[in-house]
C-alpha cells in the first residue's frame, strides 16, 4: 500500500502558505472596506434585500416585526417594521435604509438600520416554488393537528430556510440542532447519493465511448458541479460552504496522494476560507461545522490503528461527548433525551435520502406523526447553562490534544463531567 505524504514537508513551505492568504485576505478585507465606505457615504442607501427571518417583538408595551435581512452586497443587517406589516420572510425587497454611523466590525457582523420599504418583489423563486410544494405536502393534519412545524422541518433540510423559534428550541433540547442546519453531514449524503446514482450511467457512456478516462475523477467533477449548484441556491450557508470547500480540497489531496485525515487538511480549509471570505470569522454554523470535523479527526488521528468497525461504533459517541459544552454554552438547552441524538444523528443517514424520494414520488408525508412525537419530546427540556469560561478550557485542551495524549484523556474526562452535571441538572 502506498503511504500518503503530508501536504507541508517544510516550515518554509507552510510559512509561503500563510503569505499568499495573508495577502488574499487583505484585498478582500479592502474590498468589503470599500462596500462599507460606500454604505456610509450618504445618510441614506437604497439597497436590496432578501429578508431571511421575520418575527414580531415585543418592547416597551408595543409589538412590532423584526425582519433580519441580507443585502446583495451581501452585508447583514436588521430592521423593523409594523405589526401590521405583511409577511416577507423569504422574499426580495428594495428599501431606504438609514445605518446611521456605524462601525466597520458592525458592516462585516450585522447592524440594526430603520428603513423604508419601497418595493416588494412578489415573483415566486425556484425556492419559493419549492418551499410552497413542501408545504402543500403537509397541509393534510395528522393525529397531532399541525403540520406548520413539518413543513418547516423539511424547508430547513431542502432550502436552508430558518426554523422558528421554537421549533429552535426543541430540536437543541434534543441535540438534533445540527441535523436542521445544513452542513457537512448532508452534504457527505448528498455527495454519495449522487455518486451512486450516476457512476451506472457514466460507466455504461464510458465503456462504449471514452474507456481511457478516469472515473473517479470525472464522476466527482459531475457531483461537484452539482453540490455547487445547490450551494449557489441555497445561498452559501456558512457551515455547507466549508463542508463543499473540503470536499474539493480533500479529492485534490487524495488525487495526490497526500493524507485527508490531518489537522493540516482542515487548517489549510479553514485558512482558505476565511482568506476569502473573512466574514465567515463571524459565522457561528462555520465554527461548529469546524469543531464537528475537528473531534472526528483528532479521534481518527489519535486511535488510527483501532479497528475500522470499532472506529465506526465509538466516532458518534465521542463526537457527541466533545460537542456537549459547545451545545450547553450556545443553546443552553438540555432533556434526559438529548443523549439520543446519537441513534437519531446514525439513523438521520437513512432518513435524509429516504424523505428526498418520498418528496419526489408524492408521499412526503409518511414520517409526519413520527417528527411530530420528536417535537413533543423536545418540549421537556430544562435550561442547563455552561460559562464561556469553562468552554474556553475546553477549547484550550482541545488544541493541546492535537500534539499531546495525555492531554486527550484529560478532554475526554472533562466533557464527561459537563454531561454528567447536564444530566444531574434535569434529574
């Protein structure tokens, strides 16, 4: 078996590295500092938006709507509206908005802005279309008598759209939040599916015509052209933009017969990424997309020679166990079911390209009572809150685990403890 060299032979060859994307993200910090000059150039801007939540708040005895909005520019911002006003959510709208003054660490996170909606453009998009069949699916009731939050569900798995609020809640109560956001983990479905579905008809076509060509390479240049596709639809979401990134750079490793499974794989995506698109550095789905892969290679990396069917088995528990504090200090939500997302995390596998072809051939709507049992377990849960502090610790051994054993032992056996006084806390 040939072994697999490293990406980096040499300080001096990483170093180069470091120098070119230092470079690459200073012309793109220029670029985003010229789009924010331009924003603060006069009192007000007309800008268009796609409004990506819309919710009503209440403050001071009065109820109005926050709309949370993303700009063609591709800046983020918030603004508000009257109860009254219609609901967008999803939709493109042309405004007046008033930023204000406004700090540049604001323009590449978000701001509030008050604004003045001149147009609303009702043309229904491809993913308007799409959102509006799933829902048609699950307009029948079931033995629940909703189906609102269903169709929700399969919105957020298909076109990235946001759950609500307690739907929010529910689903990190049960620790299936990352199943809801579309990232790494359906992308490696997707990915496969489609592998599955056109090596057939590629190897029939190849055989009768083009013998010569490679494959492997040709069949993920098509699923990659694809899973871009759907990236550009879905407008690039944080945490499926690093998942895609990977995949491109891993198949260009491996193609060269240089290891994937390395920390220097995942820091050279993250590196790359945040060069190009430095607002990334903000997005919290990028860095828990982030850590997710960490723990899975430093699990690989560490216990590389432990059988291939015990790595399989143990990966979802470990991953689960280092994942907790993360879970804990952000959502703050936990129920003595929330270990079970370990079982619904393996059988989520089959359910993903399961509920895509029921979708497909018209019965969609065979799993509904089975989620809407989901939903109401989730209701049970209690806050269970982590400091930033401890998560800090956690971070910190985390990083020392990469070069030292003794310090993983040491991770392993604190993430044990947060899930044991999780559990305590709802017992």
């Amino acid at each position: 078996m040939t072994k697999r060299v490293s990406l980096f032979n040499t300080k001096r060859e990483f170093l180069l590295f470091l120098l070119t994307c230092t470079f690459i993200l200073f012309y793109s910090l220029l670029i985003e500092y010229q789009n924010y000059k331009q924003l603060n150039r006069f009192d007000s801007q007309i800008v268009s938006a796609t409004v990506l939540k819309q919710y009503e708040k209440i403050k001071d005895s009065k109820t109005f709507q926050v709309l949370k909005l993303k700009s063609e520019e591709g800046f983020t911002f918030y603004s508000s509206a009257k109860k009254s006003f219609e609901h967008v959510e999803g939709k493109k709208l042309k405004l007046v908005i008033f930023a204000g003054e406004i700090s540049f660490y604001e323009y590449l996170t978000s701001f509030y802005a008050h604004s003045k909606v001149k147009y609303i453009d009702v043309t229904p998009t491809l993913k308007d279309k799409l959102n509006t069949y799933i829902s048609s699916v699950h307009h029948t009731g079931n033995s629940f008598g909703e189906d609102k939050n269903i169709a929700n569900i399969y919105q957020a798995l298909y076109t990235a759209t946001p759950l609500n609020k307690e739907l929010q809640s529910t689903f990190s109560t049960l620790g299936v939040s990352h199943l809801l956001a579309i990232s790494g983990f359906h992308l490696g479905v997707l990915s496969a599916l489609l592998f599955f579905l056109i090596k057939p008809v590629y190897s029939y076509f190849q055989n009768k015509y083009f013998p010569y060509r490679n494959s492997k390479f040709d069949i993920f240049f098509i699923v990659a052209l694809m899973l871009l596709a759907y990236l550009l639809f879905l407008d690039s979401p944080p945490s499926l933009l690093r998942a895609f990134a990977m995949l491109v750079i891993g198949f260009v490793l491996y193609d060269r017969g240089i290891k994937i499974v390395s920390m220097q794989t995942l820091l050279l995506t993250v590196i790359l990424l945040l060069s190009f698109f430095p607002k990334l550095v903000f997005a919290l789905g990028f860095w828990l997309s982030v850590s997710g892969v960490f723990y899975i290679f430093l699990f690989l990396i560490h216990f590389k020679d432990l059988n291939k069917i015990w790595q399989f088995i143990l990966v979802p528990f470990w991953v689960y166990l280092l994942m907790v504090p993360f879970s804990l200090t952000i959502f703050g939500n936990f129920s003595i079911y929330h270990p079970l997302s370990i079982v619904w995390t393996t059988l989520f596998t089959l359910f993903y390209p399961l509920s895509i072809f029921l979708h497909v051939v018209g019965y969609g709507d065979l799993f509904d009572n089975l989620l809407q049992s989901l939903i109401f377990l989730g209701q049970e849960g209690l806050h269970v809150e982590l400091s930033y502090k401890l998560l800090a610790l956690h971070v910190t051994f985390s990083i020392i685990s990469v070069y030292r054993k003794s310090f993983l032992w040491l991770l392993l056996v604190f993430s044990l403890f947060v899930f044991i006084y999780a559990v305590y806390h709802i017992t």
